[in-house]
C-alpha cells in the first residue's frame, strides 16, 4: 500500500514562517513570502516572453552560473526525479502577485495559474579534464493564455549567459557521477518538439513532477526545513483546498522502503508521462502511474509483450526471470530503439537497473 504522510504543521508553525520566513544570511532561498510580482525583481511579461537571453529574466542574482535565486523565485525538489543521464538538476517556481496554483488530485499536476514559471537547469559536476562544473541548459515551462508553452536557453561554455534556442544541440562531455564513475555523454538537449513527446497529454504540454504527491516532503529552506507544500501555500504559490493527507510516492532511493513501493516510485516519474491515458505511450497496456501500480499488471507483471523484441521475452515482467523480462532487457540497454525511455537517457541507470533486477528476481507470481 502507499504510504500517507499527514503534513502537520500547526496554525503557530504557519505564523513564524510568515513572520521569519525571509532567511538574510542563506543566499539559497531569499524568497519573500508575499510572493512574486511587484516585491519581486523577476520581470516577466507574457507580451513579450521568450526574451532572448536568460538574465533578461532576473530569475537569479548576482553570477548568472551560482543559480542563486531573486527574491519571489521559490526553489523545490520532487520526491522523485527523472532519470536524465545523471544530470544534476535545480528547479524553481516562481508567479506573478496575487495569483496561486490550486489542488486537483494528489497524483494530477498542480493547477497553474497563467504567468506561472517552471524553471529547471540541467547541469554536471566532475566534468573533465578541469573535474569541474558545467552547466548546459535552463528550460522554461510557463503558462500563458491557459496553455503550457517551452522555452530553451542553451549556455555557454563561460557559463556567463544562456540563449534562447529551440532547436536542440548534441554536447558530447566526459564526467564522473556521485558515486565516482566515469562517463562519457552525448547530452542532448531537445527542441521542441521532443519537449512536446514527454510533456504531452491530448497534445497540448503539461508538467510533469509538480505533483502533489511528489512535492509532499520536506527541503531545506534558507529559513529552515519545511514541507514544500506548506512552503508553497505560505508563499502564496499554492491555494487552499488540500487534503489531510497526501498519498505520496515512494522514494526509489529509500533502501528501507518495500522493494515493490520503491519500483513503483521510480516507474512513476520515469515512465508514467508517457504510459498513460492521453500520453505517447498510451496504446500500451501499462499503466506505470503509482496510484495504478497496486495492481502488478500495470508493472507488466505476467503480462505478455504487444511486440517481442526477442523471441525469448515471454513476459513484459516475467517472476524470478531477467532473461524473459523485456522490461530488464529495455532497462538494461543503452541502444537506441530498444532503451526506455525512449527519450532523455543514452546511459543505462546503473542504480535503477540493479533496482528493477532485485525486484523482478524477487517475484514468485506464477504466470499462465
């Protein structure tokens, strides 16, 4: 079953933050909780959106590369976090004054208001020959007239400024991942229209990760720990109308967590946007979303392949049997074509991969 977190913060709680929420000497978060608008030093004007360069923004203060954020531009962490060739990533919301998101579902996007602003840079450390930081692209998902639109800004190598591009680039680095393994990368960063593919739903783009059942946890504000949704609603970035308790995902990483909450966990955010109803994926008979994955066909669980790309694999998830797997085959590949996702990953998820093989070898259903 899931776990339900109840978020417990007292109406006291709530009334300190308000009144020493603004952190003075923590530059990661010098957020005012009136929110953003004319408090803050962001300009966004949905006339003229997208600028041409990133700073025009005033997303950041001070060098553009710190990612040091302006006051009213609100950093946060989903539980979960797509797998993205073990990019690093740091994500901010930031909306006008006097407008918020509200709750729709505990596993739907938040509703957003138009001139809302996800913001999500992609970055490395470690990069070679300097074992340095790189800092490759910043993308924009903003709302305006009632629908999501992208914008892409691509760095530059002084890591100085970040240009408004939309047609994708191939940056090929070589790094080592916080577990200290080398790599080398093709990184890609998308145009548009592979942006659209993973954030389609009815062919219009949508979020991804700002859910509420994968905000439901506790970051480390310049001001002191918080849940992000009780930061969000002292913000006034999100509305009233939550529920007592959220059914939060499993984070993958826990290693005290059931093996099968943590699978569900880690399908939820890397498979779920395109394998559902409305989604690229949607024709497949899995559904990998974590409210739907109580049900072990929805993992593929016993459930024969629509098209074998090996006549061995007799099962999408075939009990105690990584040879017929075709979900460990697919996880297990770095070839274009048979690698899932099919988007946003050329490595194999070395972690992610030893995950999905404890699991499926720790299966005893017996299939038909």
């Amino acid at each position: 079953n899931a776990p339900r977190m109840k978020r417990r913060l007292s109406f006291a709680f709530i009334i300190a933050a308000l009144l020493f929420g603004c952190g003075k000497d923590d530059p990661l978060d010098p957020v005012p909780l009136s929110g953003g608008g004319s408090s803050s030093p962001v300009s966004f004007d949905l006339a003229q959106v997208p600028y041409d360069s990133l700073s025009n923004y005033g997303f950041f203060q001070g060098a553009l590369a710190d990612l040091q954020p302006s006051g009213g531009v609100l950093p946060f962490a989903p539980i979960n976090a797509l797998f993205s060739d073990y990019a690093h990533k740091s994500r901010f919301v930031w909306m006008p004054e006097g407008v918020s998101a509200t709750y729709e579902s505990d596993s739907s996007a938040l509703v957003f208001p138009d001139g809302a602003v996800l913001i999500k840079t992609f970055f490395y450390d470690h990069v070679q020959p300097d074992d340095g930081r790189r800092i490759l692209e910043t993308r924009l998902l903003f709302r305006r007239n009632g629908s999501w639109e992208f914008a892409d800004y691509i760095w530059n190598e002084e890591m100085t400024e970040a240009v408004y591009d939309m047609g994708g680039r191939n940056v090929p680095l070589s790094f080592t991942d916080d577990a200290g393994t080398p790599h080398d990368v093709i990184y890609r960063i998308p145009t548009e229209t592979e942006c659209l593919t993973c954030h389609r739903k009815a062919n219009a783009p949508v979020p991804i990760g700002a859910k509420p059942q994968n905000l439901n946890s506790t970051f480390t504000y310049a001001d002191g720990p918080m849940n992000q949704l009780d930061k969000w609603t002292a913000q006034g970035y999100l509305g009233g109308g939550l529920p007592s308790t959220i059914n939060t995902v499993a984070d993958w990483t826990d290693t005290s967590l059931p093996l099968n909450d943590r699978v569900r966990g880690y399908v939820d955010i890397n498979c779920s946007h395109c394998h559902t109803d409305g989604r690229y994926c949607d024709y497949r008979p899995m559904r990998f979303s974590w409210t739907q994955t109580t049900d072990p066909a929805m993992l593929g669980v016993c459930v024969p392949p629509h098209q074998p790309l090996l006549p061995i694999h007799s099962h999408i998830v075939k009990p105690g049997n990584l040879e017929k797997s075709l979900l460990y085959y697919r996880m297990d590949s770095d070839l274009d074509g048979i690698r899932m996702p099919l988007l946003g990953r050329t490595l194999i998820h070395e972690e992610a991969r030893q995950l999905i093989e404890d699991w499926i070898l720790s299966l005893t259903e017996v299939c038909e």
